[in-house]
C-alpha cells in the first residue's frame, strides 16, 4: 500500500477511531490527492473538482485544537490546484513544510513517509534541476531516519544529501550535511571521525566567512569534547560558538553545554546557576526541558534528596512526551539516578537495563554507553554484598 | 495612539542590517533573524504583524518556512514578502501568490511594501 504508514497510524488509534476529524485521514486523503496531481495535474473535469471540494471539507472537520495542520493541509491543495505541472519544487512546498509539522509533533514515521514522497518526486526525471531543493529534502529524510534510529538509512540520505549540495555549489548547505554527517558519527560513538569532519567543517566555514556555520560545528565538536572527557577544551569550543552565533536558540543550547562542562568540573553552584536561569527563562521549550533534567542530575550530585523530589516533579509537569526520544531517555536516566542513590537500587537497576536497550534502538552509541558504564559501576559495587 | 505593529525579517545579516532601521523609523518594530530553525521558534512566542523572508535560507527554503509560519499565524498568508536572487528563486516564490523582492531592493521600495501590508502608508 502506498501511503502504508499513514494507514498503520489510523489502524492504531483503535476501534473509536473516527475519519471525521481525523487529521491522520486527512493527510492520507491530500497525499492521495498529491499523487493524482503527479499523475494527471491540476483538476479539469468537474468530477474532479467534487472530489477536491470534498476533500476541503473532510480537512475542515479537522478541530481548532489542530488548527495549524488543517490550514497546512488546506494550502497543499491551494497550491496544487494553481500550480503548472512544471512547477514540481514549488508545489512541494507544502509538503515539506507538513513533514515539518509532523517532525515537530514527534511523529517521525509519519513525517519521514511525507519526506519520502517529496524526495522522489524531485530526485526523478519529470522532478527538478533545483539541487538546493533536492539536497534539502534528502537532508530532511537523513533526520527523521536518524531520529528514528536507522542509522545505516541516515548515513546514506546524508552523504546523498552532501553530494547533491556540493553540486548545487551551496556552500552553507555542503557544510550543513557535513554537520548532519558528523552528529550521525558521534551519536555511533566514532569519536575520532566526527572531530576529523567538524575540524573540516569549522576551517572552511572561517575561511568563507560564515559564522552561523561555524558556530554550529563547534557547538557540536564541544560536544565531541565533552563525551570525551575534555571538558576544558569543550568550554573553549563553546564559548567561541557562543560569541559567532545571534542566533538565540542556539544560544540556549550553548549555554547549557557550558553549564553541563561545569557540572563535570564539580563547579555545581555554578552550574546550577545556568540551568536554573535556562529553566525559567529560555526561550526554547526544549532548552527548559533540558535544563530541568539537569537540575535532577545536579540534585544528585550534591545529595539533596528534597531538590531531586522537587525537580523531578517539576520535570513530570513537563509535557515530555512532546519531547525528542532522547531528551525523554535523559530524564529517566537521571530519575534512575536518583532511584538508585535515594530510594532502591534494584528498581535503578531494572530501569538502566531497560533504558540502555532504548538508546541501542534510537542508534545513540554514546549515551547507550553513558547508561552500561552506570550499570556496570553499580552491580561492580553490589556484587561482594550479594 | 496607534499600535507598534511588528516584523519578522529572516535575512543574512548584511541585508538585514540595511533595511532594519528605515524598517524601525517607519513604525515597525523589527525582529531579525537569519535561519529556519530560529524563524520558527521566534515565531511560537508572539504574534507578528508582517514577515519579510529570503527565499533561500541557510537550513531550508523559504516558501517552506513561510508555509509553516503562515499555518500558525494566518495573517502572515497574506502580509509575506519575499526577498529573491535568482530566477529559480522567483519562479517557487510565484506558486506562493506572495510579493516578490527581487535583489537589489532599496530600504524604501521595502518600507512601501510592508506598509501596503495593511494598506496604510506610514509616514516615513
């Protein structure tokens, strides 16, 4: 079945399902109206006019509470029913913008299917001679496949993606696939080929005078650093990214590595000051998230079994579920933490199994790692007692 | 009084910095930014009157972005203009009905667009 993904969706939802109002249905039903369109253009028989107007309002029935992926998916037929057939990269627009959508709803699989569609659209022969467009889209498929921990399936997309942006001669977009290509790396735990690609990557991007890049490469080898237990060349990467970059997500997310060099340096007051300055006030949802898992870990590690209760509950009224998989695999890790150093280490224990299987899945080496190293540091400790 | 409006301008920092203070001596109260992933979040922490965008980003195409901006604030389905540079770039902006900036524009020729957004012309 084509848009199989689509349909096993639906099919999980259970027997109260129902197709009105089902922005699922109404995704499936526009995708099928984008292949028509493929297939034979723009609508001309008045048979197929009755079929786009009942489309419009089987999107219509979609609630205000979903009111954002209605009007995605009412522009889809907007612009398909004026666009010529030659028109291909800008008719895909708002498909693309709709695998967005899905991708920030954290439905990965939903969104890499959308993101599927598009790259085979443009990568074809009737498809587009716009290289940007066709890189873009496969570096876009590259991120759902990594999200959803098909590393193997990421690695292509990305390296397809970085063939199709040097042809393209975009040089901030070369760079960007080499960035995608180095965070696969690290996330598979190969340490020594990430800092090799970003060291690349952070050279050209200062030769050609492109800061906002740069500014993402280094943030992502301090990264590198870090997991490496280098902590001071980390700030250093950090704190040059932090100065290149006006971007104030990015910011965020900088200043939270800071602080997550100071917690591995034991300058806790001071981490603690960060996280709890981003916990209130940053801008990004998931840089609070973020900082509030971290204010669990600094809980721990001073020994503070009432902040850790506070904070973890502060966490839980955190919609986490909206959150990426690995921020979630983070908090439980840390409230294993506290498990087992407040409360019971076997129930810790239990949780660490089940959680280093969980980063296994996601492909994420270095904080499956992260969890055996914990793992195996506590049944070394329990084991002369047993 | 009048209400400031605001403007979400989502350029490389060259263009941007030209435009944003005859943008600012107009009346509009100018945010910038200059890639997707920004856009997007600047975005979901208040409503914006008009949004000046490039039709090619660092991270992404614009008319995607301006889809996806335009899908959580629907005033921006119509209060859109484009900045292009290449005729590929003109022909994707054309399917989105949106006004076309094309490169190199003057710091008035922006101003008279943005205040057209609302059919008013701004003293300047």
């Amino acid at each position: 079945m084509r848009h199989q993904p689509f349909v096993q969706a639906m099919a999980d939802c259970g027997d109260t399902y129902r197709l009105e109002g089902s922005e699922l249905y109404a995704g499936f039903l526009v995708l099928r109206h984008f292949d028509e369109w493929l297939a034979m253009g723009t609508v001309h028989t008045s048979e197929d006019r009755d079929a786009v107007l009942r489309l419009r309002q089987q999107i219509e029935t979609i609630p205000d509470s979903a009111f954002e992926v209605r009007s995605l998916l009412g522009t889809v037929l907007d612009v398909l029913g004026r666009a010529k057939p030659t028109d291909i990269v800008g008719a895909v627009g708002p498909l693309l913008a709709y695998g967005a959508y899905l991708d920030s709803r954290n439905q990965y699989r939903l969104g890499q299917h959308v993101l599927s569609i598009v790259t085979e659209t443009l990568d074809s022969p009737v498809g587009s001679t716009d290289l940007f467009s066709v890189a873009v889209a496969y570096l876009e498929y590259g991120r759902f496949a990594h999200r959803l921990g098909e590393v193997n399936d990421a690695e292509f997309y990305y390296a397809r993606g970085l063939t199709i942006a040097t042809q393209s001669g975009d040089d901030d977009l070369k760079l960007y696939a080499k960035i995608c290509l180095g965070r696969l790396r690290l996330n598979r735990g190969d340490f020594v080929g990430a800092e090799s690609l970003l060291d690349t990557v952070i050279a050209e991007a200062r030769r050609n005078d492109l800061p906002s890049v740069e500014a993402c490469a280094l943030q992502l080898r301090g990264s590198l650093l870090l997991h490496s237990k280098r902590p001071v060349d980390a700030i250093r990467d950090f704190s040059i990214a932090y100065s290149l970059t006006p971007n104030r997500s990015l910011r965020e997310l900088l200043l939270g590595d800071l602080a997550a060099c100071a917690t591995v340096l034991g300058l806790w007051q001071a981490a603690c000051a960060i996280q709890e300055k981003l916990a209130r006030t940053a801008h990004d949802r998931i840089a609070r998230a973020y900082a509030l898992v971290n204010l669990v870990e600094l809980a721990i590690l001073r020994g503070d079994h009432d902040q850790y209760r506070a904070r973890w509950q502060q966490v839980q009224a955190y919609p986490l579920a909206t959150m990426p998989p690995l921020l979630n695999l983070y908090a439980q890790f840390y409230a294993a933490n506290g498990v087992e150093r407040f409360e019971s280490v076997s129930a810790a224990l239990a949780t660490y199994r089940t959680l280093s299987t969980r980063a296994k899945e996601l492909g994420n080496v270095v904080v499956e790692r992260l969890i055996r190293e914990r793992l195996d540091t506590v049944l070394a400790r329990e084991q002369p007692q047993s | 009084m009048t209400k400031q409006r605001r403007l979400l301008l989502v350029e490389d920092l060259g263009l941007a910095g030209q435009l944003s203070p005859a943008l600012t001596q107009a009346g509009w109260t100018v945010q910038t930014c200059t890639s997707a992933r920004e856009a997007i979040y600047l975005i979901k922490q208040q409503e914006v009157d008009g949004l000046l965008i490039a039709a090619t980003l660092p991270d992404e195409r614009g008319d995607v972005v301006f889809y996806r901006l335009s899908a959580s604030q629907p005033q921006l389905r119509t209060h859109t203009a484009f900045f292009t540079r290449t005729s590929h770039e003109r022909e994707v902006v054309e399917t989105t009905q949106r006004i076309d900036l094309k490169i190199p524009v003057t710091p008035d020729q922006v101003v008279r667009t943005v205040n057209d957004f609302y059919g008013t012309s701004r003293a300047s």
